[in-house]
C-alpha cells in the first residue's frame, strides 16, 4: 500500500515553468528597451516542451509575444503567487527572466551583499526616484526573489532560476553616463543588458507594492538551482544568433546558449552548466574584438548542480567530480588539477558527448598535473570523435596520496560519508598507517593517530560506539585533505585579498590578527569569556575570488562558513581599493573551548568555469546527499596565486589526552 501511494504522488509530480521577457519600459526612453527578451521567452518555451513541459503548464510574460500577458510588476507577482499556490510536494518549476538589471545600495535589506549592493530586475513598468540611484519603484528585487524561492522550498518543490539578465554597467557609483545600449549597425547590432538607476526616469509609485508570500521557515537548498548570464558587475549582450546564420534573430546570449546545450541531452544540472560554457568563447573572442574596452560576461551557476535535470531529486546523479576538458589535436587539457584532488597518474575516464546527446568514454591516465589543471592523451578509442564533442572528465577513484589511511584488523564501519577527494581505506602496509583503530567491544573504540602532519595536537582516543567511530575518522580524513590543501598555498599570497581574525566583546572589537600573521604564530585565538571570534574578508583584487571557509569544530564536524548551505556559491564579489567587496562571518563553533581547525582557500576567479570548492563541501547530516562540485581552475593555474591558511587551536582533554 505504502508503495502504491509513493508512486502514486510521483504520476501526479508536475514540471512547471514561468517565463518573463521584458523588452519594453514604457516609462523609459526608446533608447533603453531591448529586442530580445521576446524571442528569448519563446525560444525557450520551445526547448521545455522538447523536454516533456505541458503547454498548460508554462505560463509566459512578455510584451510583443501574442496571447501573453504584460510583463509589469503586479502582474510579475501574481504569477507567482498563483504557481504557488498550485505547486505540490514532488513537482518541480523554473522561473526564467530576461530584460535588464540593476544595482543599487538597499539598506531594507535584512542581509547585505559583499559588495553591499543589491542585484534588481527590471519589469515593464519600472520608474526611478528623480536625483536618486537608491529608490525604485516596478522592480523585483534580489531579496524578493529569495522570499519566493524560500515559499517554493518549503513545498518540496525543487526550483530552478535563470536571470538572463546583468547588474550595473560598473561597480562605481558616479553620475557619468553610461556607454550605449546599443551599439553597431542596425543588421548586426548588440544591445546590452544593464541599466544603471539614474538613467531611469521618475514617475508616480504604483497605487499598491505586490504582495509578498508570509516568510517561510528556511529550508536548506537542496532542491535549488540557479543560472545567472554574468557575475553581478557586468552586462550581458544580446546578438543575432547563431553567428552568421540567415536565420539568427536578436537572443540573449545565456538563453541561447542554453537551448543550445540542451539539445545534447545533458543528465545533470552540471552537464547543462558545461554545455553553454562550452559555447560561449567563439561568441565572446568576437565581442571582445569589437568591444575591447568592456568586460565581457561570465555566467554564474549555483546550487545542486550535480541534481537530475528538471526533476525534483536531491540525490545527485553522481557522486564524483567532473570537470571539463579542451581537446588540441591528441591532447586533452583538463581544467583541473592539484587543487581539485586530481595526482599525477591518477586513473581517470573520459567523456565525450557529441551533438545528439550520446556519449562514448574511454579510461586514461593523468600525464602532467599542476596547481589548477593537468593533460594526457586522448585515449585511442576517442580519437575518431569529432571536434564538435564536447569533453570532460572524471576521476575513477579518489587519490591514494590524500586518503586516510587506516591500520586495522577489519573493515572499515559502514556509512562514511565524505566528499572527493577526501577518502578512507585500510592501509596496505602497516608503516603508511595515518592513524590505528583498536575495537575495543564493549568498551568502545580507540584511534591511535600515527602520521606526523596531524601534529602533537591529535593523540589516542577512545569513542564508545560506531557511530562516533565514523564521525572521528571522517573528520581525520577532512583534516588529512585541508592539509594538503594548506600545503599548495604555503606561502602564497593573493594580491588584494586580505583575511582578518578578529575578536569582540559585545559591539566592541578587542583585538585583530591578520590570517597570515596567526598562522605564523601556531594557533587560533582563544577568546576570553563573553568574547567572540569573527573573520573579516576583503576583496580589493578588482577581480571576483573563489573563495572557501571551512573548519573542523571541537566536536570533530566540518562546518562550512564560505558557502554556508549547498544553494549559494561562493564565488566572492569583485571589489577595488576605493570600492573593496568586504563580508564578516561570525565563528561561533571556535567561541567554544576545545580543538579546531579553520581553513581560508582564495583564487582568483576565472571567466567562463564553474566556481571551485576545492573539495570542501558541508558533511552535516542532513547535506550528506548534496554534493556541490569544486570546477575550473583559474587560466594559467601554475603561475596563479594561491592564499591559504590553515590555523589549529589544540585543548587539553579531561583525560591528559588531546581531542583529535
């Protein structure tokens, strides 16, 4: 009976879709409309009932689209009020916008960005507030779209986004005109998507502001995806595509990219992701020459990337790495390395996917690897593919150089659970023992670590049960993996990006440590009580970061600040001397006494790659099947420059023992 019921809840799951194209402001100048976001809406209403959407269930709001409503605020809103209220544990929806953006300084907001900026979308009837960048009326704003994703959430719907759409033309706040927004000639011309407030002209506030869903409780976001065509600082084009097609039309660049891509059958979030990154340097390489001053787009993903594609599942489709690769002749590069877990002569397959979705793999092994990414041959089998394939690959296993290695006279516990690279095994010879397990049988279980690099620190304990068995040994394993981590970046540094250990009492700042300055000392603060421990971020780079926090507690859990959940990415926000991108993370888990670990991994970020992780992923419970894969490395990756910092604060047990 209990099985008749679930399937019956999964006939009846439902793929919904809404589509929102804004290409006029009828309270704005000609000159600011676009032509795309009406093609956009259709091309991609297209592509969903290719895949399986009811034609019912895909709602369009456009201007210019026949049959479909105006795109305007209210009506925005009640689109989604009413796909809520329809949507049903099991079901699935993507709300996907197209139209230009903004940014402004909004001090309502109950968070704050790094950059303390608020990303905005534009609907038809946007007005501005005459001699002011800070107030807008019949725009959606970042905070709003995180309220209706909230509501979705706590459904058990899985949500997917994409914004094809950009910010502000720059991060500066000044008054001089903004470039074009079009530009070239009228057969081929490319209009920008990006508006900055004070080009907008004032009117009238509506009669009413739309109205929002109650908050709901926070969810974690396992069920979450979502696309953004460029990071918050830049403007995304719209062109004729294909390029040089008699049939190209005006299409924004990320919506076209993605129907693209998906029609090569992608299985997962993450294939899709890769599919249009794929896509987009041909296009990019063009605009760039006929726009050389302008910081061309880079798309963002986040979210469950590894999740199956326009399903409502959290368990993703795989629970390995992949990462993408550039074939050269007989060559592959792959855009991975050190950083990502991957050794030299690691095992590894790869995958080809051509233009109708199949895919043929072959095994290989890695040849040449260094910090960011790493080459070999392309297997023989594959060498027949045609350029057109798209190329990536994935580890077989994880690497034996980074996995914990364990001496003892039987198996290991059942139910490890662990991120790549990270790893556990039995150790083949005794004298490569990381650390001894003794099962004690009633008595509990001991852990004798042996490897030097877990320092005087880490000593034997006993656990009373399996259960604290796996969580010692998994948090061991992490350790084990932060470390080599910490090893890549000894002695780097990350020009512009600063990392400050601070301790407060109340409102009041006590003292700060730079990261560098504490780790050379040996050891995290200990803080007094009444005290807390906070770190302090910077990105003064003029770039966008990748950038991870990390830690291990006394309880020997990982904790991840920098992404704190699975749906965020952490991709940190470009920022300058004169406008630096700064954000504070309270640490409460090293406010209590005992051991810890706090790990700070920063790079810079790479245009056109998936933000990494560097495989340091939330291993709490109720996270364990959300896997959010660390990708590309940043060009170059040898030469880059890596920060890393691993600190330690060791206590004294009650037993004369250290907690490991």
């Amino acid at each position: 009976m209990l099985w008749l019921l679930a399937c019956g809840s999964l006939a009846f799951a439902t793929q919904r879709a809404l589509l929102v194209g804004v290409s006029e402001l009828v309270n704005q100048p000609q000159a600011l409309w676009l032509q795309a976001p009406r093609n956009d809406v259709m091309l991609m209403r297209d592509a969903l009932l290719r895949q399986g959407f009811g034609a019912a269930d895909i709602t369009v709001l456009a201007d210019g689209v026949s049959g479909a409503a105006l795109p305007e605020s209210q009506a925005i809103h009640e689109a989604l009020a009413r796909l809520l209220a329809q949507s049903r544990s099991g079901d699935f929806v993507l709300l996907y916008f197209s139209g230009h953006g903004t940014r402004l300084r909004d001090i309502a907001k109950r968070y704050q960005e790094a950059d303390g900026l608020s990303e905005n979308f534009l609907a038809r009837d946007v007005r501005g507030t005459l001699g002011s960048d800070t107030v807008l009326t019949g725009d959606l704003r970042d905070a709003d779209f995180d309220v209706w994703i909230q509501s979705f959430l706590a459904k058990n719907v899985f949500i997917a986004s994409v914004f094809d759409t950009c910010s502000a033309n720059s991060m500066t706040r000044g008054t001089a005109d903004a470039p074009a927004t079009a530009e070239g000639p009228p057969d081929d011309e490319v209009r920008w998507r990006g508006l900055r407030p004070a080009q907008l002209a004032a009117g009238a506030p509506p009669a009413r502001a739309p109205a929002l869903p109650a908050p709901a409780e926070a969810v974690p976001r396992a069920r979450y995806v979502a696309f953004f065509a460029s990071e918050s600082h830049q403007i995304t084009p719209e062109l004729r595509l294909p390029r040089k097609a008699r049939d190209a039309r005006p299409q924004g660049l990320l919506t076209w990219a993605v129907v693209e891509a998906l029609a090569r059958r992608p299985a997962t979030w993450r294939d899709l992701f890769d599919g249009v990154l794929a896509l987009y340097p041909p296009v990019i390489d063009e605009l760039a020459q006929r726009f050389p001053t302008r910081e061309l787009p880079s798309p963002v993903a986040e979210g469950n990337l590894d999740a199956p594609l326009f399903a409502n599942s959290n368990a993703p489709a795989s629970t390995r790495p992949v990462w993408r690769a550039q074939r050269s002749g007989d060559s592959l590069a792959v855009k991975a390395g050190l950083l990502d877990g991957l050794a030299a002569q690691q095992d590894v397959r790869v995958l080809a996917t051509l233009d109708d979705g199949k895919v043929r793999s072959a095994p290989a092994t890695v040849a040449q690897v260094r910090l960011g990414n790493s080459g070999f041959a392309v297997p023989a089998p594959l060498r027949d593919v045609p350029g057109s394939a798209f190329w990536s690959v994935t580890p077989i296993a994880e690497p034996a150089a980074t996995a914990l290695r364990v001496r003892a006279d039987r198996p290991l516990p059942a139910g490890l659970s662990l991120d790549y690279p990270a790893a556990i095994r039995i150790a083949d010879d005794p004298a490569t023992a990381d650390v001894r397990w003794t099962d004690l049988g009633p008595a509990g279980h001991r852990l004798e670590p042996l490897a030097p690099l877990f320092g005087a620190s880490v000593s034997t304990v006993t656990v009373p049960d399996t259960a604290a068995l796996r969580r010692r040994l998994q948090a061991l394993a992490q350790l084990k993996w932060l470390a080599q981590l910490q090893a890549y970046g000894s002695g780097g540094q990350l020009d512009g990006f600063d990392a400050v250990l601070e301790t407060w009492a109340g409102d009041r700042l006590v003292r700060s440590q730079p990261l560098g300055q504490a780790q050379a000392a040996g050891a995290l603060p200990s803080p007094a009580p009444g005290e807390r421990v906070r770190l302090n971020v910077r990105n003064t780079s003029g770039r966008s970061i990748d950038l991870v926090v990390a830690g291990i507690d006394a309880r020997g859990a990982l904790q991840s600040v920098y992404p704190d959940e699975p749906g965020e990415t952490n991709r940190f926000k470009r920022g300058t001397p004169e406008q630096p991108s700064a954000r504070r993370f309270d640490l409460p888990w090293l406010d209590a006494a005992g051991d810890a670990r706090l790990l700070v991994m920063a790079v810079p970020a790479t245009p056109y790659s998936a933000p990494r992780l560097f495989g340091v992923a939330s291993a709490q419970a109720d996270m364990s099947e959300v896997r959010v894969r660390g990708g590309q490395p940043p060009a170059e990756a040898g030469e880059r420059q890596v920060f890393a910092a691993l600190l330690r604060r060791s206590a004294t047990a009650p037993d004369g023992g250290a907690r490991p």
